[in-house]
C-alpha cells in the first residue's frame, strides 16, 4: 500500500511509478477508471503524493472495499444487482419476485406521495423546490436529486436531520422524515430520469476551459487531484459514496464547496471534499462549477 512512499518525503521515481501502479491496479481491480495522472514527464512530481494525494487515493480504496462488503452483505440490494440476480436464479425466484412486487411499489408510493405532498409532521413538499422533475432550481441553489443515487439521497438527509449537515431549509424538512420516509423518497428520486438538458451557464469560454481542467487534471502543485478522479469520468458519480456532480446547478457546486470551506458541511468520508474544497480559491470554484453545470447529467456508475 505504498508504505514506503508515504513514509520517506521524497521517494524515488521507482518507487512513485511502483505505487502509481499499485494504486491504479487497486482501483482498476474495483471496476472504476484509473486516476489520470500526468504523463510524460521524466520524473514525477513529489506533491503528487502529497498528504491529500495519499490519504485520497487510500480513502477510496477503503470506501470501495466497505462498499463491496456492504454490496455483499446487503439485504435491500440494489437495482442492478436484483436485475443480475434475477437472471442468474431463474423462474422460480422471479415468481416470488412478483409476489413481493406490491411491498416495492408501496414503498415508491410513500416516496412519491412524500415528495408531492410532504407530510404532517414538518416535512415541506419536495416538489416545491426540487421539482415535480427532480431537476431543482439553480437560481435558488435548490439541487437536482433526480437520478443520483439513493444510498447517497438518504445519507444526506440523515446527516441533515442530525445536523453533521447544517443546513436551515432542509433541517426542519429532512428531521421531520421518520427513517423509512427518508429511505423511501430518496429511491422515489433515485428511480426518476436524469433531466435531458444540462442547467447551463453564462460563464465564459476561458472560464468553462479552465473549470474543465481542474475537474479532468486537478491542480497539482496545490495537491488537489482531479474531481472526475472520485466522482467518476465525467463527473457523473460512482455508487453510493462519490455522488454526480455533472448535471448539477453551478450555484448548488459553489455552495457546498464554499460550505466546506467554512466547516457547515462536515459530513464527508475522512475530510476527502473538505480537504479539497479548502485548497480552492473562489475563482477556481467559480469555474470548476460553472464546468460541471455545463455538462448534461448521465446516470452514475454503480
Ligand atoms: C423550501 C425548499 C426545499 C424543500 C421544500 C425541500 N428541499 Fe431539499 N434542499 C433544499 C436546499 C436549499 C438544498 C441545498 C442545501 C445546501 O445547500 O446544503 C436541498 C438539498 C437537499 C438534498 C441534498 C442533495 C444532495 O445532492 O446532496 C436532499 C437529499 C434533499 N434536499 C431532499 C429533500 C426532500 C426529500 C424533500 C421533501 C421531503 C425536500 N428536500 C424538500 C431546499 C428544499
Ligand atoms: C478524494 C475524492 C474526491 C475528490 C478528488 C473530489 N471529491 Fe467531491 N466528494 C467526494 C465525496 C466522498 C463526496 C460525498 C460527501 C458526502 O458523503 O457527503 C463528495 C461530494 C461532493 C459534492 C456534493 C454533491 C452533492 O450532491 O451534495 C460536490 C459539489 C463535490 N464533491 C464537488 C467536487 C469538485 C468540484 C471536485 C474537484 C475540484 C471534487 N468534488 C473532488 C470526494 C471527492
């Protein structure tokens, strides 16, 4: 695990080029695309394995295991893997399946009639703000939620009715969910179609040029890798943990970038987006959300 490399503060090229494989076969080995690190050069850069560089790289790798653990010993499986379950057990499973089909459909009709309708005990409806789309609003910093992932959906509204989240609007609503109503809007958003059409923005092309290129290639000598490095290629999300951030609203970027700045959002695995968001300058967010804005959101990987 590229002991060695952490361990003396200026490893030799063999060694970096050793760890870079090590790291990069961990992740190929999990089925996610290999970090982009800069080619080309005779000798890496010692910042590329910068603190940050390190504890990343060795955060994803432990969130990646935890997760195919969890996938493993998961009782409420994900839709794709019900799907290959499905196919691999046969007629018999698939007939229970059909008798189970009304507990899922009840569950979705909570979500939806949650997310339309809200509920008696302070939770505002969703489509208020969010859209009966699930696209958001970005002129209001009201984030799009539908297609992005429903363990990542429910976590988040947990941690803002706990508060390692703080946010005022959403507090009130996500504490006013009981946990089986957390759990079932956020699949009702998760099931919905990404929205067509990107949110967009007015920023200009040297601003969108550079925003790309801190999302696709990072800024290395500050230590910040690339956002497509954990969020996946395009920025479209992985699994549970690293959700989508292509699609969404350059106010909402900005926001949760600047809230991690400021420590009102403390809700991420090992300090991954706080140590990023930190090492940014305001201009640097301006861009690097204007980018992400302008791109049309895909469904996530799994
Ligand atoms: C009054 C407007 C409003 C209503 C109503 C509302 N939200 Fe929100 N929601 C927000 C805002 C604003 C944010 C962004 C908070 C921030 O900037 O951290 C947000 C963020 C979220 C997030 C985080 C998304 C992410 O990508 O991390 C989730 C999940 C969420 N809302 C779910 C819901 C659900 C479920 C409902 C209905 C039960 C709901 N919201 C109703 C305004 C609203
Ligand atoms: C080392 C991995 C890592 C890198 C690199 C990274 N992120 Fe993240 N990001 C995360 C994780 C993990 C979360 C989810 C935090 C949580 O669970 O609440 C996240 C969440 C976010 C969110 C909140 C999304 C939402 O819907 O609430 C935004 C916005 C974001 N990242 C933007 C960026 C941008 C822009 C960059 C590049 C400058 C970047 N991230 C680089 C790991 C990373």
């Amino acid at each position: 695990m590229c002991v060695g490399a952490r361990a003396n503060s200026t490893p030799s090229p063999t060694t970096l080029q050793s760890c870079t494989r090590v790291k990069v076969t961990c992740k190929r080995s999990s089925s996610l695309d290999p970090v982009q690190y800069p080619q080309g050069r005779g000798e890496m850069p010692a910042l590329l394995f910068s603190d940050l560089t390190v504890r990343a790289l060795e955060s994803i790798h432990i969130l990646i295991e935890g997760r195919s653990v969890r996938h493993r010993e998961s009782r409420n499986p994900s839709r794709s893997e019900r799907m290959q379950r499905r196919h691999r057990l046969g007629p018999l499973p698939a007939l229970l399946l059909i008798a189970l089909a009304p507990a899922t459909a009840a569950a979705n009709d909570l979500g939806e009639k949650l997310a339309k309708e809200g509920n008696d005990n302070g939770a505002a409806a969703c489509v208020t703000c969010h859209g009966a789309d699930g696209g958001g609003n970005g002129a209001a910093g009201w984030p799009r939620m539908a297609g992005m992932n429903a363990d990542y959906l429910a976590k988040q509204l947990d941690d803002m009715a706990s508060g390692e989240r703080d946010n005022a609007t959403m507090k009130p609503i996500a504490s006013g969910l009981s946990a089986e109503e957390r759990r079932a809007v956020a699949e009702y958003y998760a099931e919905m179609e990404v929205p067509a059409e990107a949110p967009g923005t007015d920023a200009a092309k040297s601003v969108l040029e550079r925003g790309q290129a801190i999302a696709q290639q990072g800024l290395w000598r500050k230590g910040v890798p690339s956002c497509v490095a954990c969020h996946g290629p395009g920025g479209d999300g992985v699994g549970a943990d690293f959700p989508a951030i292509s699609g969404q609203h350059a106010s909402y970027i900005e926001n949760q970038l600047t809230a991690w700045q400021d420590g009102n959002r403390q809700n991420d695995p090992n300090d991954l987006m706080a140590s990023v968001a930190k090492r940014l300058t305001e201009e640097e967010i301006k861009a690097v959300a204007a980018w992400f804005a302008s791109q049309p959101a895909r469904p996530s990987a799994e």
